[in-house]
C-alpha cells in the first residue's frame, strides 16, 4: 500500500488479505447491535463470501434484517494498531446457491468441506454498498460499492477463466509457486499451491497457511494474468542472486 494508491485498490488490498472478518448485524429488538468473528472469502468481484449456520445467531439476524457491515481488520502484529489500515464494508448480506462462489469459498478455507454438507450450513454473499477505510492517520475514506469492486468485464473474465490458470498454475508451475512464496513473500517451506486468482492478485496455501500475492497493475483478462505471473517469476528468480 502507499500513499498515492487508490483508496479502493487499496481497500481491496486490506479486504483480500483477510480470511476472516467481525460482522456486525441486528438483534431482534432492532435495539442492539451484535457482533461476531466469521471466516470470510471474497469473489474475483471483491463481494465477500460467508458460510453460515442457520443456528448462529447472527443468521438469524440476517434473516430478518439483510443489511449487515463486515469489519476488515489488518492492524495485526503493528505496535501502534491506530496506525494500521482497516475496512468496514456495507451491504445486504443474502443466500446463494452459486456452486462456483462455493467451490471459491472451500479453496479459501479447506478446512469447511468438513460442514459444508450439513444440512444448516448455507453459503452466503454480500453485495456491497459502500465502504469505510481507514489507512492510518490521515487516510480515512468513504468508498461508494460500485467503486470498491474491480470493473466488472475484469472480475467475469477471471472467473471464468480462475479454474483453467489454477490448474496450469498447480500442475505445471510448482516451481514458480514456491518462488513467490519464498523470494517475493519471506516465506518457508514447499508445495505452494494456488487456490484463487483475481483482478488484484492470487492465493497461495501450504497446508494451514495462507498468503496474497498481489499484482502490481489490475489484471483484466487471463492473457494479462499471465504476463503479470511471468513478471513475478523473473522477480523471484533474480533475487536468487
């Protein structure tokens, strides 16, 4: 992130690289709010994904009452957190059966496929509205739903394209998997692999561990995707000396 970035690529950057998230919804009595922890995932489109429970409460509360705000928090490890970035998006959260957003949301989070079959488990999106970021002192925007997310000719073309880059990515690139990770991200160990990849960058996962890598210009179509992983891997091997 730096200071001449733009506030909604740099609030993408803050929301893609969190896997999880406070979300705020309303109690019955319309009175109170009430906040919860969620695993979170986000769309090539930036929407963020959640599977729910329809025992939890916050459910419950979503049923009633759609609109919702989803608190992304990357002031971890810093010494003064207040000088940390951090975005709280706005929406209505609804019900998907989009077995694409859900195939999305598993690579994100392996460790779900273990409920995802139980009958109370149900994935849900949220359409953004607009969001607040806050990038440190002096850096506090109010960002409109439309803006936050990519262009959407970019997100679609990913998305259709997202199964056929990670497969040529996991099968024929480990290499360069581990390159990215290692020399690019300070990463130990092995048997990288790629789980998603979008206008903004791509994940990486090893085992529990996940990582962002992020592009340097907004991808818009698997051809440019290419040209940036090629850029990235001429990075990483010159930092092999």
């Amino acid at each position: 992130m730096t200071e001449n970035e733009r506030p909604e690529r740099t609030a993408r950057r803050v929301m893609r690289r969190q896997d999880r998230a406070t979300l705020a919804t309303a109690l019955a009595d319309g009175a109170w709010p009430y906040a919860s922890l969620v695993l979170v995932a986000l769309d090539t489109d930036a929407a963020p994904l959640l599977l729910l429970s329809d025992l939890a409460e916050h459910t419950r509360n979503l049923k009633r009452e759609p609109r919702a705000s989803l608190l992304f928090d990357a002031t971890t490890g810093l010494a003064d957190p207040l000088t940390g970035a951090r975005v709280t998006v706005l929406g209505e959260v609804a019900p998907t059966d989009d077995v694409r957003l859900a195939e999305r949301y598993l690579a994100r989070h392996p460790s779900a496929a273990a409920y995802r079959g139980f009958g109370d488990f149900r994935l849900y999106r949220m359409e953004p509205r607009r969001a607040h970021l806050v990038a440190g002192f002096g850096r506090i925007h109010w960002i409109d739903g439309a803006a936050l997310r990519p262009p959407q000719a970019a997100a679609a073309a990913l998305a259709a394209a997202e199964p056929g880059i990670l497969a040529h990515m996991n099968e024929d690139h480990a290499a360069a998997l581990d390159l990215y990770a290692q020399r690019l991200l300070g990463l130990s160990g092995e048997a990288w692999r790629m789980t998603g990849v979008d206008p903004d960058g791509a994940d990486l996962r090893r085992d529990a561990a996940a990582a962002r890598l992020e592009f340097a210009e907004m991808a818009a179509s698997p051809e440019e995707v290419r040209a940036e992983f090629l850029r990235l891997a001429a990075l990483a091997r010159a930092q092999l000396g």
